[in-house]
C-alpha cells in the first residue's frame, strides 16, 4: 500500500511540476511578452552603444592630447599662427575677374556658327 501511495504523490508533482513549465513557457511566448523582451533587449542594447560611443570618445580626446604632446602642438595662448606664405619666383598672383552675363546676353566666341555672316 505505501507503494501506491509514493508512485501516485511522485506521479502527481511531476504533473504539477510540467504543467507549471508549460504555462511558464507559454507565458514568455504571448505577444506582450516578447514585444516586451524585445524592448528590453533594445534598451540595453542602446546602453551598451552609448557606453561604447563614450569609450571610443575618451580615446579619442586622450590619443590627441598624446599626439599633440608628441609634436608639439601644444602652443601657448599667445602664440599665433604664421600667415600664409606664397612661394617668390612665383610671383604675384593674378587678379582674379568674374563675369557674369545676363541672360540675353552671350559672350563673343570665334566658333559661334550662329552669328550673321
């Protein structure tokens, strides 16, 4: 008689014990669960992005302030830059000169096959 009684308390706790799964399982795959998992998951995906983004940054500015150590870069406030510099057997450079036509007008070329003869 004990025997009956352990195989069927055994065989109803694995009943309730699968039947719980189930349910459980078949909570997380409802619509509103996953839609919420997902948004979960996008979250922090977004977090690890911008902590990512925020790295990268924090190199960046630290591997400039190494490289503008490294050539000296670093000039003091008062310090100005050179003007520009022009080679000299260049020599000066040419005015520069833009025309503009109206719209009736059309500037006189030798190939123009359209003027009167």
């Amino acid at each position: 008689m004990f025997r009956r009684t352990f195989w069927f308390t055994a065989g109803a706790a694995a009943g309730v014990w699968a039947t719980t799964k189930v349910n459980r399982k078949l909570k997380q795959l409802t619509p509103e669960s996953l839609a919420a998992q997902a948004a979960n998951k996008a979250i922090e995906t977004g977090h690890r992005l911008k902590d990512f983004a925020l790295d990268v940054r924090a190199g960046m500015v630290q591997r400039e302030a190494e490289l503008g150590e490294a050539l000296g870069l670093d000039a003091p406030a008062g310090h100005e830059l050179p003007g520009v510099r022009r080679a000299a057997a260049l020599g000066p450079t040419p005015p520069t000169t833009t025309t503009t036509y109206s719209y009736d007008e059309t500037p006189a070329s030798p190939h123009n096959r359209n003027e009167d003869h």
